[in-house]
C-alpha cells in the first residue's frame, strides 16, 4: 500500500501521498482500532500524516455493540471488545507522530478545513513496520486551544486503565511527564504549537485512504 524506503537504521519510510496504518492495540492485545491515512510528510523520525472526513476505520465496541463509554469506568477496560468497520467522522485530522516520543499531536479541523484545536494525544509507542506506526493509546491526554490555552482529559480514564493493569503506574508517569512536556510548548507558543500546520490542506488530487481487504478477520460494520 506504500512505495516507503529504508532508513540507515533500518526502519522503512514513506513519500508523500504514500497510504500507512495508524495503529492502536493495547499491550495485552494486538487488535485495536486501525486508521488508514494519507503521507504528508517522513522523515524517519517525525511523520505527518492526514486522516480525511469520511475515511473508514476499524473501531472497538463491546460484543453488543455498544461503545466502551457506555459502560461504567470500573468495567471500560476489563470488557471483552470486537472489531468493527466505522468512520473517522467530522472534519479531518493532521496528526505529527513522534517515532521515539510517548505523544503524537493532532490537528482537527472542521469540515470546511478551519483548524480547530491540537489534541496531544499520549501514547506509548512501538515503532513503524511496512505498513505503518503502532502506538498504544495512554488513554491520558491534553486538549490545546488556538491561544495555547490546554486542559488535561480523560484523567479518570488514566486511573482505570492502570487499575485494570493494561498500563502499569511506571508508564503512566511517564506519558504524564510527555503531557507536561508538551504543555510547556504550548504555553510558549512553540512547534508544534506555533501554527506550524494550522493552514494545512490536503491535496485535492488524493482519494481518501482505504482499508487493506482482509485486515482483520471477522470485522463487522458498526
């Protein structure tokens, strides 16, 4: 799906227009919601990657179909999931994801591409491999306002999930040390922070970025 190349170190790379994989999975879960998008920019280090309106993903849902917020905190991160074919709703996303970083930071824009906010979104990453990044999702993140205003979010979710053993308090400390990292840029204006992006808009020439056929076995639409 790419025409990526090689890093000195050895860890692949993609051209603009180029399609990759974001990945989520959980540490104690290979499967976990996946995100087709388009390459913007690669330097084997920071990617920027674009995640159109429209494009289709695969979602978690507990096994009635409901999604995980549904259910109480206590149970959100011990119920059983299945994969479902959704869409990456609303305006798109840019998203700048730090190959050694425990964050990535996205850009949203409304659907008729003004920017709206940068959401720092905390992960643990695990690397790149031929069809895209893997990064587990902390569940802790930062919200940044156009004036660099920020509030932390989802702090209960934090605790659930290093509660129900998926993160460990260690790795936790470590994506909120990241959270505080990134404020402090925030705070000062600076990159990513400084409106680097805030004017970007995709090439029109682009289809939206697809779903590889048989990705996940057994994915239903939901």
């Amino acid at each position: 799906m790419s025409r990526e190349t090689t890093t000195p170190a050895g860890g692949p790379t993609w051209r603009p227009g180029d399609e990759v994989l974001y990945r989520l999975p959980r540490l104690d879960d290979p499967l976990g919601p996946i995100h087709p998008a388009r390459v913007v920019a690669d330097d084997g280090r920071e990617l920027v990657c674009w995640v159109p309106g429209g494009t289709e993903v695969v979602a978690m849902r507990l096994p009635d179909g409901k999604q995980q917020r549904d259910v109480p905190l206590h149970e959100r991160f011990t119920t059983p999931r299945r994969a479902v074919r959704s869409q990456w709703f609303g305006g798109g996303t840019l998203r700048l994801v730090f190959e050694e970083r425990w964050s990535s930071v996205w850009w949203f824009f409304e659907p008729d591409g003004t920017f709206r906010n940068w959401y720092v979104n905390l992960e643990i990453p695990l690397g790149r491999d031929a069809t895209g990044v893997r990064r587990v999702d902390g569940a802790l993140d930062v919200a940044v306002a156009p004036d660099g205003r920020w509030e932390w979010k989802d702090e209960d979710e934090a605790e659930a999930i290093v509660d129900a053993g998926l993160v460990s308090r260690a790795q936790m400390g470590l994506l909120r040390a990241e959270g505080e990292r990134m404020i402090a840029l925030a705070e000062a204006a600076r990159y990513p922070f400084d409106g680097t992006w805030c004017d970007f808009r995709p090439d029109p020439a682009w289809p939206v970025p697809t779903l590889p056929e048989g990705l996940v076995p057994d994915v239903r639409t939901g």
